[in-house]
C-alpha cells in the first residue's frame, strides 16, 4: 500500500472541540483552503443534535448506536494496520478521540459522516423538490468515468479535483443542466477472472435538474463512452424525491464488485458479486476518505451556500428567467 503525503498530516491532527463557525457571511469556501473547509465542517457538526437518531430518517439509515459500534471496530481495525502504516495508528488515535462535545470530525469517522450525511441528504431533497420551477425534472444521474481507475493499492494517488473539473465541464457543455449535485462512490472492481486486474473505480451519483433530459443524455452519451470494465457509463432516471435514493449518493462505505464469468446461462456472459471490502482494501479506503474530507466528495454545479437561522445551507445559485430560458415570450 503506497501512503504519501498522509504522515504529515495526520501528525498534525488532533481531535477538536465543537466552536462556532467563523466563514464570514456570503463567503463560500476556497477548496484549497483548509481553514475555510474546517469552518464550514463546524456549521454542519457543531450540533451534536445531528449525532442523535432523530434526523437521520430513511429505511436502513444506521442508528447512534450501530454507527459507534462501527466506529469502534473501524479503530480496531485501524490499529491492528497501523503497526505496518503509521498513518492508520494516527487515525485510529484521531477516531479514538471522537466523543460528544469533542468530535472528530474525520470522513473516515463512521459517527461524523453519519451527521454529515444525514444534512446533505436533507440539503439536497431540499433543493430537489423545490416547486420553484416546476418545468424542471430532477434525475438521478450516475457516471463511471473510465481513465480515471486507480490500481488497488494506489487509490491516494487519484485526483478528485481533476475528475470533479471534468464532470462540470460536460454538465456546462450540454446546456441543459440548472444544477446538479452529486457525490464520489469508489468500488473496488475485481476482474481478474476475466483477464484484468484489480482497481479503483470512481463514479458519480447524484442529482441534475434539468429542461432538456434528451439533451442531457446526448451530451453524457458522447463525453463517457464506453470501454473494457465500463461497459454503462452513464445513466438516468427521474429521481423519486426519496431520502433513501439522496443517501446512496452520499454513503459513506465502499464494495468489491468480483467479475467472473457466468457459464450456467444459455448465453454466457458476465456477472457481477458485490461483497465487502477486503481488510487491507478498506484500511486503504478509510485512509484515503480521511484525506479527501467531507466537501472533497462533493461535485456542485450552480448549487451555493447560504447562512441562515438555522445554519448553512445549500441552495440554487442562480436561475436564468423563464422567459429567457424559453426563449419565445
Ligand atoms: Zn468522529
């Protein structure tokens, strides 16, 4: 497993105590600033009241306590791998230290992504079902961006930043997209048994407002092609306004899909099996979650914050008139 630029960091790192935010009113924050990142972290974890089982509402939604329990065992796990990688001892120390009134804030924290999730998830139904413009439709989109696999034991070395630039790019180019909010997925995809070897895919779900799902399509159709390991690159479909859908888009584990070859079918073909992640495959991922944060995973497009009474919050940042948008009043 190959671990850069993880040292240095995690030795910095200590487990902080809740404080108020200081991201100065109508300032969105710099992705390359951590500062700002940590602040706009506080708003959303600063209330210990999104740790408790109350928000946090759709079916198979983990509990308080299932997610300590997890959070314990992703510990042990941690320090069982930090003998071999200091990085993993450091953030187990850094989990291990997470507690009410003193969070951790770390991704990698099953108890911290559950209160992150449970707001984005309320954000983003927020944004989707608005009745604003009701000529809109809201789809569920997901892309699996092939040049972009890392190898298995390389996943620190993939470049989110890159990846979220691209899927701007193609959104702006097909002029038919209001805003769009999607989130990172990772799967460990197992293809030995046909010939190929073991990595990292990336992919992105999330959700699109858009005038124009055919031109939509069209435009995701000829930026994501298909190739060997991606043979669906894209797809949609209307989005049913369910927390259970939004929270697939920010989940915060990831899976081995093992590819074999399904000879019992009159028609040989491929298949796929997902199972959980190997141990050295998931001490990989925690690290690499760790470092890429809780706003790292996020794709916004046209979506900006906004502070209010009730804290932040994600909203449409701006919408071109409908006259002008259909062009003919
Ligand atoms: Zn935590």
């Amino acid at each position: 497993m190959r671990r850069t630029g993880l040292k240095h960091q995690r030795l910095s790192r200590k487990p902080q105590g809740v404080h108020k935010a200081s991201v100065p009113r109508g300032h969105w924050p710099n992705r390359q600033n951590a500062r700002d990142l940590t602040s706009v972290l506080d708003e959303v974890l600063c209330s210990e009241a999104r740790y408790a089982d109350r928000p946090i509402h759709w079916p198979g939604a983990l509990s308080s306590k299932v997610a300590k329990a997890r959070k314990i065992a992703v510990i042990k796990r941690l320090r069982r791998y930090g003998k071999k990688f200091k990085a993993a001892a450091e953030l187990a120390e850094v989990l291990d230290g997470c507690r009410r009134g003193h969070r951790c804030r770390s991704a990698s924290c099953p108890e911290c992504f559950r209160a992150w999730q449970g707001w984005i998830v309320n954000q983003t139904i927020k944004v989707a079902c608005q009745d604003t413009y009701p000529h809109l439709k809201v789809l569920a989109v997901s892309i699996a961006i092939a040049g972009c696999q890392r190898p298995s034991g390389q996943l620190d070395s993939l470049n989110v930043p890159k990846l979220s630039r691209r899927a701007r790019r193609v959104l702006a180019a097909s002029k038919a997209v209001e805003w769009a909010i999607l989130g990172l997925d990772l799967s460990l995809n197992d293809e030995r048994q046909l010939g190929r070897g073991r990595h990292w895919q990336p992919q992105l779900f999330g959700f699109v407002a858009t005038s124009n799902p055919k031109a939509l399509r069209s435009a995701m159709k000829s930026a994501f092609r298909p190739r060997p390991g991606v043979t669906k690159p894209s797809w949609m479909k209307e989005y049913d306004g369910s927390p259970l859908t939004a929270s697939y888009a920010f989940k915060a584990d990831a899976v081995l899909r093992i590819s074999y070859f399904d000879s019992d079918r009159t028609h040989p073909c491929t298949n796929t099996r997902k199972v959980r992640l190997p141990a050295p495959a998931h001490v990989e991922y925690l690290l690499f979650q760790d470092q890429l944060k809780f706003f790292g995973r996020l794709v916004l497009f046209k979506i900006r914050k906004s502070w209010r009474a009730d804290g932040l919050n994600l909203e449409v940042a701006k919408m071109r008139p409908l006259k002008a948008r259909n062009g003919r009043k």
